[in-house]
C-alpha cells in the first residue's frame, strides 16, 4: 500500500529530526572525549580550575563542560518525547512552524539541564574549596562518596523518583495531558518535560562526583541507564534494584570496604 503524501512529510521530516538529534549528540560525545584525554595528559584548561579561587573564565569553561555533558547524556533519552512531539505538531502545522516549535520544545528541555549544570558547577566548586575532589574531579572522601551513593540508591525508592520516571516513560500520555499550541506552548512543554527529567535523574547525575565527572567510563555509563530507564520495559524495576546496589555500596564505602 502506498504511503499518503502526509506519511511521506513524516517520515521525511523524522529523518531529519533524528540527522539533527544524532549530529548534536555526537558533537557533545566529541568534546568529551577530547577534554577527557587533555585532562589525562594534565594540558586542559580545565585543570587549571582545580584549586583557589576561580576566574571568570574557569567558570565559564566549567560552565560551557557541564552544559555539553548534559546535553550528550541527556538528549538522547529525549529523543522519543521530541519525535511524537515533531510528529503531531507536523500534522497540524506546516513544516516550517512545526520545526520551530519542536526547536523550543528541545531548547525548554535543554533549560532546565543548563539549570542543572548551573548548580553542578556551584556543587564542584565549592567542594574543590573544602579539597574533596581530584583533578579528574572525583571525590576523595570514601565517607561523602558513601553517603552520595546511599542518597542517590534510596531516592530510587522515593515517590518523587516513581512519578517523574512514570511521566519520562510514556511520552504521549505527557502529550496528551500537557499539550499546549504555539510556538510558546512548545517552550513551557519542553520546561515542563525537563523538570520532570531533572526530578527524575539529578541524583544519578552526583554520582558523577563518585566515579569522576571526567570520567567517559562514569559519563557513559549513566547515559546508557537514564536510557534503559526511561525506555526498557522493565526500566521501573530495574532502578530500583540499582537503588538497592547503590546503598550496599554506599554502605561498604562507609565501612571502608573495599
């Protein structure tokens, strides 16, 4: 059976919003990696935010590290909320109003992680102050690195967790509850997406500071969960058994094991 010209756009204009989503992902991913492996050799200007007090430009660079972090780690977890998002308001709008209000929609989302980044970068500094953090910016303390994971493993548990994780796994039922026209509608929908995001991830996020927040292995690592999370069936049950592996490890730390 022949596709309508409707299914045609559709699919055409999918194509492109997955080009787009896959080149800004990559690009991200290219700049950690590249800062990743300076930091390793010691010739990042990174490093020289480690200790004392910062520059204006220090901030900003760890600022604009937080940010496109944010943005590899989180975006492709977004991608199916942004694609059901593409394709309703296509079919109401044309494509070049349809395209600018998915824009927002993705910009509203992407806020709230600068947000996030914001206070991530206010966290680091001030517990490079009190000297808890290495170079490649994990925590040197066992005890707070026990108590980060303790925290990160029971707010898994937490109904906070279970309803903003609930809302992240069903993309249309967010839509069809939330759905708002315009170009302004799509930016508070994209807030609204990301506040439910954030409630649902911003402690797997501190747990950057256990593993290293420069550490690929660690960024890669939360990135490939928040996705299993959000979109395996059983992505529910499987965090919190990750809540319960997070405290017994917490819990160890605390010990001193291993």
């Amino acid at each position: 059976m022949q596709a309508s010209p409707l299914e045609r756009l559709l699919r055409h204009d999918r194509r492109w919003m997955l080009g787009g989503l896959s080149l800004v992902i990559v690009l991200c991913w290219t700049y950690l990696i590249a800062e990743a492996a300076l930091m390793a050799r010691g010739g990042s200007l990174l490093m020289t935010a480690t200790g004392g007090a910062w520059t204006l430009l220090e901030a900003g660079l760890m600022l604009l590290m937080w940010g496109l972090m944010m943005v590899a780690m989180m975006l492709p977890s977004a991608a199916p909320m942004l694609l059901l998002h593409a394709t309703l308001t296509r079919r109401r709008r044309a494509r070049g109003e349809a395209a600018a209000a998915t824009g927002l929609f993705a910009a509203g989302y992407l806020i709230i992680w600068m947000l996030f980044s914001l206070v991530a970068v206010l966290l680091q500094y001030g517990l490079q102050q009190a000297v808890l953090l290495s170079p490649m910016l994990a925590l040197t303390s066992q005890g707070v690195a026990g108590l980060v994971l303790i925290g990160a493993g029971l707010y898994q548990w937490s109904p906070l967790k279970e309803a903003c994780l609930r809302h992240c796994r069903s993309p249309l039922e967010f839509v069809l509850t939330r759905w708002r026209e315009g170009r302004q509608g799509a930016l508070v929908m994209g807030l609204h997406h990301g506040a439910y995001c954030l409630g649902c991830c911003w402690m797997l996020m501190l747990l950057l500071f256990v593993g290293g927040v420069m550490s690929l292995v660690w960024i890669a690592g939360l990135a490939l969960w928040v996705l299993v999370e959000k979109l395996a069936p059983a992505g529910h049950w499987l965090g919190r058994l990750l809540g319960g592996v997070l405290v017994a490890w917490g819990g160890m730390a605390l010990w001193g094991w291993p």
